[in-house]
C-alpha cells in the first residue's frame, strides 16, 4: 500500500525555523517527483515546492522562494522542507504528494499524505 | 502564472441529481506528449485531497464512472452524473502545464440537499 506520512509540523514564532519530514512506503520512492502542497485555514491549496528522483532540481512558489528548501533521502525515503523565516502567512496544513510522472507521461499526484499542520504565531 | 477559475464556488445538490462544475484557465492548456495535464481532486472533509480525473478526461483508479471529465483548451468541466452522499467535499482544478507554478482553482463546494 503507497503511504505518505508527514511530520514535523508545530507551532513557531514569526522568524522561527521548522523541518517537515514526509516518509514514504509501499512504492519506488527514487522513481517518483514529489510535491509539497500547502492549505492555510480555509483556503484552496496552493503549490509550495518540487524536487525531482534524484534531488538535483527543485522549484519553488514565489511566496517562499529564499526562505523554504526541499530535499530528500532516497536511502531512507523521505522528503523534507526545511522552513526559514517563516512568517504568518506560512500558516497551513502542509501535504506531501507524489507525482506519478513516468516514463515522461504525466498521470497526476496519485498519493498524498495527511497533512502535517504549522503555526507561526508569537 | 496561470490562473484557474472555478464556478460555481458552491453548489447543493439532491442526491441522484447531476451536478457540474467549471475550470477555466487564464491560457490555452496545450497537450504535452498528446496529453492534457488538467487534473481534478476532490477534498473530502477533514481528509487529505485525492485524485479525481487526470488528464482532463481518465478517472484514476477506483473513481467511480459517475465521475467524467471533459474540456480543452481553456474551458474544462466536471460532471457527477448521480450526485452520492459520499461525493460531498470540495473538487479543485489544477493545472501541470506551465509549472512552475503548479495552479489549482479555489475550489467548488459540493453539498447534498
């Protein structure tokens, strides 16, 4: 069974510092891009960040750009954001999804994970 | 950036009744490799998203075929041919096309009457 499982969320001061973990199982976890996706409290999903199989190219929404890293441990499959700086803003259930893209055909983000939850606040 | 729009934002629906949704994209989503990358997700509540529809048009495994997906373009559409209580949630759009940014709607909330 895929299963995708974050951790690390919490509560943090304006400015504070946190690093979300999402473990995967059940799937080749060197084959697939991965996604963090993010919902601020009753609001839409938005894109956060992307790396690809092997960890050489990332990207990232504007609104974190300098301030979030995504990297990833194929040995031990997992994905994690590093968080800087983080502002109120960066209030949100954060989900971990994988993108089923496969021999360069696209299939969607076919698994994701509970959502591990932030909140920056003083 | 690509910017999705979805109508209604809201909709209730009587079960066993049809309910459609919109997703229009401020650009021409081309085909990449001949496919669409137009996805649909739905958000069941308290739960994480699940995939719906991609490629605009193939249900993902295990959807049920009362769900179909149609469009091109800039205009795509999601219909629900019998409204079920288990359908209730919020169904978004996105977009994989022009990334990065990947681009999701705002989100339409189904309701059962």
């Amino acid at each position: 069974e895929v299963q995708l499982v974050e951790s690390g969320g919490g509560l943090v001061q304006p400015g504070g510092s946190l690093r979300l973990s999402c473990a995967a199982s059940g799937f080749s976890f060197s084959s697939y891009w991965m996604h963090w996706v993010r919902q601020g409290p009753g609001k839409e999903l938005v894109w956060v960040s992307r790396i690809n199989p092997d960890g050489s190219y990332t990207s990232y929404a504007e609104s974190v750009k300098g301030r979030f890293t995504i990297s990833r441990d194929n040995a031990r499959n997992t994905v994690y954001l590093q968080m800087n700086s983080l502002r109120a803003e960066d209030t949100a259930v954060y989900y971990c999804t994988r993108d089923s893209y496969i021999s360069e055909i696209y299939y969607g983000w076919d698994a994701w994970g509970h959502g591990t939850t932030v909140t920056v606040s003083s | 950036d690509i910017v999705m729009t979805q109508s209604p934002l809201s909709l209730s629906v009587t079960p066993g009744e049809p309910a459609s949704i919109s997703c229009r994209s401020s650009q021409s989503l081309l085909p990449i490799n001949g496919y669409i990358r137009l996805d649909w997700y739905l958000q069941k509540p308290g739960q994480s998203p699940q995939l719906l529809i991609y490629w605009g048009s193939t249900r993902a495994s295990g959807v049920p075929d009362r769900f179909s997906g149609s469009g091109s373009g800039t205009d795509f559409t999601l219909k629900i041919s019998r409204v079920e209580a288990e359908d209730v949630g919020v169904y978004y759009c996105m977009q994989a096309v022009q990334t990065p940014p990947y681009t999701f709607g705002q989100g339409t909330k189904l309701e059962i009457k």
